[in-house]
C-alpha cells in the first residue's frame, strides 16, 4: 500500500471518529504527532499554485519524489518543471492533478482524501 492510499485510510477512519467522539479523535491525533507522525493531522491551507521541489511535495502529501520527478519528465505537457536556482521546482496543483487523474480548480481545500 502506498502513503497516498494510506493517507485516504486515515482520513477515512479519522473524519468518522471526528464525527462520533471529538475528544478521542484529539486524543489520537496529539498521540501519533508525539511519534512524529504529523502528516496524520496536516490541516495547513494549501497553495495550489506554490512552487515546491519533488522532496517537499512528497513529505507532505506522501507520494515518492522518484515518482513526481518521472511523472514530470514523462509528461512535461501536464507537470512543467520550474528551475530556480539550480533546483527542480513543481508547481503543486500541476502534481496533485495528475496524480488524481483529474482537473483541479482553483479554490484552496485541505481535504485530498477523494482524490484518487
């Protein structure tokens, strides 16, 4: 299983227990960010149109870097690489929208667990 399909597991399992016991679901959530799993509870706005490298989008959204930097050089039409100074930049709604098959809008959402 890979981190984005673990990542929409967990989603799952945490939204239904935000829904039934707010408290556990708190509970839970500062438990796996004391074992440093802070990706497990990343509500941060996104910036759809950031630059970031492959490295960045991959810690957050818990794809592979290897992958991103292939899918860039496969489909540069679809994920264009933005070069500064010296490093190999992403914009991010370019990545998560090839990664979900889709079109992605310009409105900001945190939620990524319907993507697929």
């Amino acid at each position: 299983m890979n981190h984005a399909r673990y990542r929409r597991l967990i989603d799952a399992y945490r939204g239904k227990l935000l829904e039934v016991d707010p408290a556990a679901c708190d509970a839970v959530d500062d438990q796996v960010w004391g074992w440093g799993e802070k990706w497990v509870v990343d509500d941060r706005p996104i910036d759809l149109d950031r630059l970031m490298s492959a490295g960045e989008i991959a810690d957050r959204f818990g794809f592979n870097a290897h992958n991103i930097r292939d899918w860039a050089r496969r489909h540069p039409d679809r994920i264009p690489k933005h070069k500064r100074g010296g490093r190999s930049l992403f914009r991010l709604r370019d990545v998560l929208t090839y990664q979900a098959g889709g079109e992605l809008t310009k409105q900001p959402f945190a939620d990524l667990s319907t993507a697929t």
